[in-house]
C-alpha cells in the first residue's frame, strides 16, 4: 500500500508526499526494531532470575557438601605448626599433642569435595552469561571457576607433601578406631617424639609437609573458599536473601 502510493508520488514528483510516505517507513521499521529489543530484554531479564534462582541452591550444596571437610583442613595448620615447633625444640616439651600428632599423619591429605557451580557451568557454554547484570557478580562467577580449576590442580599436585605415616612407619604409628559421633571411621595416631628428633630424614620431610600444606591452604583452599563466599554474598544480595547467621 504505502509502497504503491510512494511510487505514485514519485511519478507524479510529489516530493512532500515521498518524504512523508519515507519517515513513516523508516519509522516503523525504527518502532519495530525497539518492540524486538524491549521483547529480548525481558526475556533475558526472565532468564537472568531463573539463573539466579537456579544457582543459589547449587551454592548451598556445594558449601554443605564440604564444609566438614574444609574446617578439618583449616584447623590442621596451627597443629601442623606447633607440632613442627616442638620437634624442631623451638617449643619447649616434650610431649606431642593428640591433635599435633593427628596432624603430622594427616599431612599428606589434600583431597576435599571442590565442586564447580552447574548453573553456572551451563550459562558460560551457552555463551549467555551476560544476561546478569551486576558486573560484580559476573566476574565474581567466572572467577570462581577459575579458582575451581587451581585448586584441583593443587589438590592433584602431591609432589611436595610426604607420606610421615610410610616414611618411618616407627615414629607415627595409628589403630583404625570407628568415630561413633561422627558415624566414620578414623584412624588413632601414636606418635614418638624422641626417636622424630634423632631422624634427619624425618625432620626434612616435616618441614617440606609444613611448607606445602601452608603453600595449599594459601593458593588453593582458602581462596576457592573465600570466593564462593563472595558468590554467595552476591546472589543473596540480588535474590534479596538473607540467612539467620553469615553464610
Ligand atoms: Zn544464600
């Protein structure tokens, strides 16, 4: 129609009529650029809280899934310090604590349930993670990805730590006990404090283990810790959540 009577204009030479005809097609064609638009945008706005929504419960498991695990690799530093002390005679005793004795066996131990965030997996192979609109968030998320993958690379890096329970079987020595309270088996250390300071091979590796466990906490448990922290600090803040105690 518009296009037959622009023709016509144009014949005739009706320059005022072929403007006008031209701003209303270039008008509606600007009017429905901006309904497509205004339309995606509401779209991403739907699927920007379903991620939202999807990702805090993700958060929550991967937090309760480790949390256990994560205190108990946290707390073995300071027992792993003082037991390096003491042996070292920087302390002055001459005794090792159950929990310093506990921790130079546990020494070696790294592994702990480092899950990355599905939700968020999924946006990023989908090419659609900027439907979230708090930038803070967004880097937040893809940072903590990243952290995922140190850590795990460190976890699987055990070229450092040492074996204290097989290197000298004499001077840590544990009983399979089963933990009523926790419902798991553990294992219940012996440790011989004199015979650790007369061997050299002993002492060299408990440095190395302290060195490396610290190296671990440092560069891979602690920060892949804190960031989900802060993931989690956001998405309450854009969900509007809050919890009875900090998560
Ligand atoms: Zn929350």
């Amino acid at each position: 129609m518009i296009l037959r009577r622009l023709t016509t204009a144009v014949r005739k030479q009706d320059w005022f009529t072929v403007a006008v005809e031209t701003l209303i097609v270039v008008f509606g064609v600007f009017i429905g650029l901006q309904v497509n638009n205004w339309n995606a945008a509401r779209g991403d706005r739907a699927d920007e809280l379903s991620f939202l929504e999807r990702l805090h419960p993700d958060i929550v498991r991967v937090e309760d899934s480790s949390a256990r695990v994560r205190d108990r690799r946290i707390a073995v530093i300071d027992d792993l310090r003082s037991a390096t002390e003491v042996i070292f005679g920087v302390a002055a005793r001459d005794q090792l604590t159950q929990a310093e004795c506990m921790a130079l066996a546990t020494s070696h131990y790294y592994n702990i349930n480092v899950l990355s965030l599905p939700s968020v997996v999924e946006l990023e192979n989908s090419g659609r993670i900027s439907i979230i609109r708090d930038a803070a968030l967004r880097t937040a998320l893809v940072e903590y990805e990243q952290r995922v993958d140190t850590f795990t690379i460190r976890q699987n890096d055990q070229s450092l730590s040492n074996n204290l329970l097989m290197l000298n079987p004499q001077l840590v020595k544990v009983t399979p006990v089963f933990d009523a309270e926790l419902g798991e088996m553990q294992t219940l250390p012996e440790c011989d404090l004199a015979a650790m300071r007369e061997d050299q091979a002993f002492l060299n590796a408990v440095a190395e283990n302290l060195d490396a466990y610290d190296a671990y906490l440092r560069d891979g448990l602690l920060p892949w810790d804190a960031q989900l922290k802060e993931v989690h600090r956001l998405v309450d803040r854009a969900l509007g959540i809050t919890h009875e105690s900090a998560p």
